[in-house]
C-alpha cells in the first residue's frame, strides 16, 4: 500500500471516529457551556454562502403559496352521521400555528451577563378558521349546533339534557383537525393535524343593508389538546386527495356537461378549477353547485 494510501485510509478512519463521537461532544458542550457560558465551536457557523448550483437546486424546489391549502374536520361523536363535506369548500381562510417558549434570564457564573434561557412552552394558540355561508346558513347551524352540544344553555335542547351535568363529555364534543398544504401539481406536501379539536368561540356575523356585493363569512376559533405535522415527500402516501384530480375532479362530476364545457356556463373559462379557491369562487358567484 503507498504513502498516499494509508493517508486516505487513516483519514476515513479519522473521520468515521470524529462522527461517532460529535453526538457524545455535544451533550459535554452542552454541559460546558452552560457552565461557562462559552459557545462550542461545533455550534459556530463554519461555511458561507452555498455554491451557486446548490442555490438553483433549492430554488427548483419552488415556493409554498398560502392559497393551496384544504382544511378537513371530522365530525365528533355528537355529530356522527352529518354530512360535513361542504366545509371543505366553504374555509375562506386559516393558519397554521405558532409557537411560543417560556424564557427566564439566566447568568451562567451567577454573574455577568445575562441570557434567555428557556424553560418550557405556552399554551397552544387557538386554530382559526374562516368559513364563507351558505344560502342557508348551514355552516353556521352546523357549527352552533356543535357548541349547543358541549355545553347545555337555558332552553335549549343539548345533546345532554338527559344527564344533570352541565358540560358534555370530552370525547363527545373534540375530534381531529387537519390543515394540508398543497404544491402548484396539487400533490399534498404538507399535513398539520390538531387533537381533540372544537369550537371553543363562534364569531357573531355582521350584516348590513349596504353590504350588497359581500358574502357572509364568519371566523371560528379552535381549542384542541396538541398538534403534530408531517412533511409528505410521496403524496401516494397521504390520506387526502390531489387537490386537482381529487377535489375538483369531485367537483365536475356534479356539472352536466362539465368534461366539456367545465365552468363556462358559470362564466369561468378554465374546464376545471384549479384550486379549492377557484371552486370558492364559483360557489359565491352563483354556482349550482350541491354537495349533499
């Protein structure tokens, strides 16, 4: 074996011993700087900008736009048996959540400076979502009906009016949220699901005379236990549906003659909406739409 050889051998072996030991490292700086305050140089940035195909690369990967998204509620047990599919057409707007830590000022030797250290987390922000009215108000019973059934009101027939307790039970009333985040092609990319969800308070609606050209819409604010995302790297893998031959494919086979014509009946020239907003739209502007 020549010189070269052995150099290049007694590097990967160096190598392979410096990567087994970082884990090890780092809880030992951890320790020390928490002690000394100083920083570990493995926490120290070591490079500067990435080479410009590593740029092209992550640009490739396009942007996340804050109009492909779908929101799914699953009815809880009260409801079991209503039909909620229409909501999913009906979310004007939501969000996804934010987190907060709890930080208390620290100084490492009892003196000097000070740091934010942090020692635990918030309560979890409520989830909001906005939802556009049906001719009916459906949305809205829907969704009153729901509060009406987890706690019981003077005159109002509760779904526990049976019992003499005043708040229904907790696994009667809270189900599973999921906010999904779709790319441009419609594949799911993203999936934020909120445990044992409900509708914690229901935003009074505003209406007005005046108001000709508006559509009566109305925010929700959910309370639910915990939250948890999943990043979809292969959307064959997710539960839910492209939002283009999924959805919208849904969508057209209520429209006669909607694989030839689409929606320009309705005044739209694309042959099928190519976002759940674009179905919004035809919805609010006249669509004779049913999702019954």
């Amino acid at each position: 074996m020549s010189i070269l050889s052995k150099i290049n051998e007694f590097k990967k072996k160096a190598r392979k011993f410096r990567d087994a030991t970082s884990s090890i490292n780092q809880g030992i700086d951890g320790v020390r700087s928490l002690i000394t305050g100083e920083i570990s140089a493995d926490a120290r940035i070591r490079t500067g900008l990435s080479s410009v195909e590593q740029i092209k690369a992550n640009l490739d990967k396009g942007v996340a736009r804050p109009s492909r998204y779908a929101v799914y509620i699953t009815p809880p047990r009260m409801l079991v048996g209503q039909n909620t599919s229409y909501l999913l057409f009906r979310t004007e707007a939501t969000e996804l959540p934010g987190q907060n830590l709890n930080a208390f000022n620290h100084q490492p030797m009892g003196f000097g400076n000070q740091r934010q250290m942090p020692a635990g987390y918030t309560l979890y922000p409520n989830l909001g979502v906005t939802f556009l009215s049906s001719a009916d108000y459906r949305e809205w019973r829907f969704f009153s009906g729901w509060h009406d059934g987890i706690v019981k009101k003077p005159g109002k027939q509760a779904e526990n009016r049976g019992g003499a307790h005043l708040v229904n039970y907790y696994d009667q009333f809270t189900c599973q949220i999921a906010v999904v985040g779709y790319n441009e092609l419609g594949d799911v990319v993203y999936e934020c699901f909120f445990n044992d969800a409900y509708p914690i308070q229901l935003s009074p609606i505003n209406l007005n005379w005046a108001a000709t050209d508006s559509v009566v819409s109305f925010p929700v604010q959910f309370a639910y236990r915990d939250w948890y995302d999943n990043a979809v790297r292969d959307s064959t893998q997710s539960k839910f549906p492209n939002i283009l031959s999924g959805i919208d494919a849904r969508i057209g086979s209520q429209i006669t003659g909607a694989l030839e014509t689409g929606f320009k009946a309705f005044g739209a020239s694309d042959p099928l909406p190519s976002s759940v907003r674009d179905a919004v739209n035809v919805i609010t502007g006249g669509g004779l739409l049913n999702f019954n």
